[in-house]
C-alpha cells in the first residue's frame, strides 16, 4: 500500500504533533445542469451537496477533504461515517498517521468495508494526507514522486437532456478553453439517436479532439454490445460504465467483443472488486478517492492496475486527480475535470493545448476558499466529536 504518512516519516514537519480537531461542513456547489433522471429512476439535483473535512492539528496546520454526493438525503449518511471514526483521528499524533488507514478500516470491518464506511474512512484519510503534505511544504505529487508536469484533460459534459444545437454550442465552448477531449452522455431510447448526436458534435469539431461516451450503467449487455458496434467508426476512447457493474459476465463479454475499448469501476469501494474488473479483460479501469481510501490508497491501486496492463482514471476531483496522475506509471493518462468544484477551490486550471500543468503548491491540490466556503455553506462548522 502507497503510505504517504510512511513516505513522511522522518521528515523535519512530521512532529509529534497531535491532531486537534476534525469537522465537517454542509455545502451546495451549483452544477449549471438542469435536474435529470438517473438510471435508478430518482432525479439529480441542480445543486450538488458536499461535505467539506476539515482536520487542524496542535500547530494550527490544517488538512482538507471533500465529499460528495448525489442528493440532500445522503449527506448525512456520509456525516454518520464521518462521526463513527473521528475518535480515531483526534488527539492522534501525526507520527502515528501511519496507521490510520489501517486503523480506520478495522473500525469498519464489522458494519462492513463498502458503502458509508467507505466514505468515511476516505474523507478522513484525505484530510490527513493533505495535512501532512502542508507540514513538509509540499506537493503530493512531489511527495509520491512526480514522474510528469502535465497531465491530459478531457471535460465530461453534453448530457443527454441537451439538443443537438446546444451540444454544439457547448463542445465549441470547451474547444475554445483549451479543451481537445471531451466525454459525452449516451443513452437515447433509440441508439439510432446516440449515433447521431455523436456525430453531429465529432464533425463539429477539429480532428484533433478525442472524444469518450459515459452510458451512466444504463443498457443490458445486448444493448451495450450493440451500441459498441453502432460507435465503432467514431474512433472513441471508450464506452464508461455501459451496463450495472457487478455484471462481471457481461463485462467480460464487452472487453472480449466490444470493437469500442470499455472503462467501469468508479462506485467500486476495494481492490478486490478492481481486480475483479482487471480479470474480466476490462482495459480502463475509473477509481473513485472518495470510495478506495484517499490518494495513497488510489494510487497503490492504480500501480496494481499498471501491472495488470490497464490503465486507471480518476473518478472527478480534478484538482486532486492532477497530483495522483502526475506520480502513477502508466503511460496513458487521462484527468476528468468538470466545472462544478471550481467555485470552492483556491486553484484555476490554465490549460495548454488540451494539457494541465501540474502545480507545486503544498497540499493534495484542493484548497478551499474560505470566501468560498462561507458563501456556498448551508450552516456552520461543527466539530466531528462533538
């Protein structure tokens, strides 16, 4: 396992230091998307609800995470994770953060690894990660070892809701920013009409884009077999989360028949379900930070990945994903940005023709904006053991 406390130890910043305080923080990031159905029939909001971690320790240095979620009801959810394991990490030296993680999981291990736990267990170990790197004054990736200064960019968006003249409009956009890869939302009623759509936007726009679809788990195998064959001239990067992911069987069929390369695995919460996908033939392989156990964690699993053959792609958190990708080694990389956690963080992606440079400012990569963080709260800090 990737240890970034381990990697730390010795170092001049890591004191005996304790940690002082863990909190949470109820927030609502604006999408700009209007409210849609999602495959299991309830409605996403236009306000994205997270949860911002906040760890202090003795020394005042503090350590960010974010959490975020699909609706309002599950933010509390994630909170009841949060609170079950914050004992653990207050009043914890700094020295012992080796630990945590290991800690943590074995907290969970009777309510079970996956779901709540998980989240928990992540949120919190981010936080310290993150705190440990401003103690040393230091990137992650500098941390981890950088083995790149730019990472390519793809921007998920056109969504299914949209018209054909507004995808445009929207593809224009993101090619003007700087943009030359871009996922889009499949999934019409009639295929026919994926096609089309994906048409109209590929001509729309310079040869040099690269261009990946993102099915939300919505097709049967027959249907996702289909679609891959209808795709296969659109020279696609790949077909994300085509059918339910625990269908193991059908994902092997795609990586065996799909003329289009598949990608799965972002609601996986152990490497052992990674692994499971990795068996299958899958050849992208998405980790979420929130659900596999923070950065280190992510990327001990993405050098799993690399083994394997399969390249590994970071699931949102794009400022953060930046730092992973820039220490992981595979050759193919590829960071998903969206524009929704831009209005919290204190960071701006600049791109460089379809590349972001990877930043050297001490943290994981995501520091909040306290101007922002009280604009965008829906109440106030409150203390995890409290």
């Amino acid at each position: 396992m990737t240890d970034i406390a381990g990697l730390l130890e010795g170092d001049a910043g890591a004191t005996d230091a304790r940690v002082a305080r863990a909190e949470v923080r109820h927030l609502a990031l604006a999408t700009g998307l209007p409210s849609f159905t999602l495959p299991d029939g309830r409605r996403t909001p236009s306000d994205l609800p997270v949860l911002l971690v906040r760890v202090t320790d003795e020394d005042g240095v503090q350590g960010h995470s974010l959490l975020w979620v699909q609706r309002d009801r599950q933010a509390p959810l994630l909170e009841a994770g949060l609170r079950y394991l914050a004992d653990l990490v207050e009043q914890r030296s700094l020295k012992d953060a080796p630990g945590l993680l290991g800690s943590m999981r074995q907290a969970t291990a009777f309510l079970g690894a996956g779901g709540v736990a998980a989240f928990g267990v992540s949120g919190l170990q981010m936080a310290i990660e993150d705190l440990l790197c401003r103690r040393r004054g230091a990137s992650l990736s500098e941390v981890l070892g950088r083995r790149r200064d730019h990472v390519r960019v793809y921007q998920t968006g056109l969504m299914l809701h949209s018209r054909v003249e507004e995808l445009l409009v929207e593809a224009a956009a993101m090619y003007d920013r700087g943009l030359r890869a871009m996922k889009m939302m499949v999934g019409k009623p009639d295929i026919e009409e994926d096609v089309a759509r994906l048409e109209a936007v590929k001509q729309s726009l310079p040869g040099d884009v690269s261009l990946m679809v993102d099915a939300l788990q919505r097709w049967t195998l027959p249907d996702a077999l289909r679609a891959s064959e209808r795709f296969a001239h659109l020279g696609l990067a790949w077909i994300e989360d085509p059918i339910a992911q625990d269908d193991l069987d059908g994902y092997r069929e795609l990586a065996r028949s799909s003329p289009v390369p598949v990608a799965t695995g972002e609601t996986c919460f152990s490497m052992r379900e990674l692994r499971a996908l990795l068996e299958a033939g899958i050849p992208y392989i998405v980790g979420e930070l929130e659900r596999l156990g923070g950065m280190g964690a992510w990327v001990h699993a993405a050098e799993i990945v690399h083994g394997a053959g399969a390249t590994m792609l970071p699931h949102l958190y794009p400022h953060v994903s930046a730092q992973i990708l820039a220490t992981v080694p595979q050759h193919e990389v590829w960071l998903e940005y969206v524009p929704w956690f831009d209005a919290l963080a204190d960071q701006e992606f600049h791109l460089d023709d379809g590349r972001l440079p990877i930043s050297s400012a001490p943290g994981s990569g995501f520091t909040p904006s306290a101007d922002a963080v009280e604009r965008l709260a829906r109440g106030p800090w409150q203390r995890l053991t409290g």
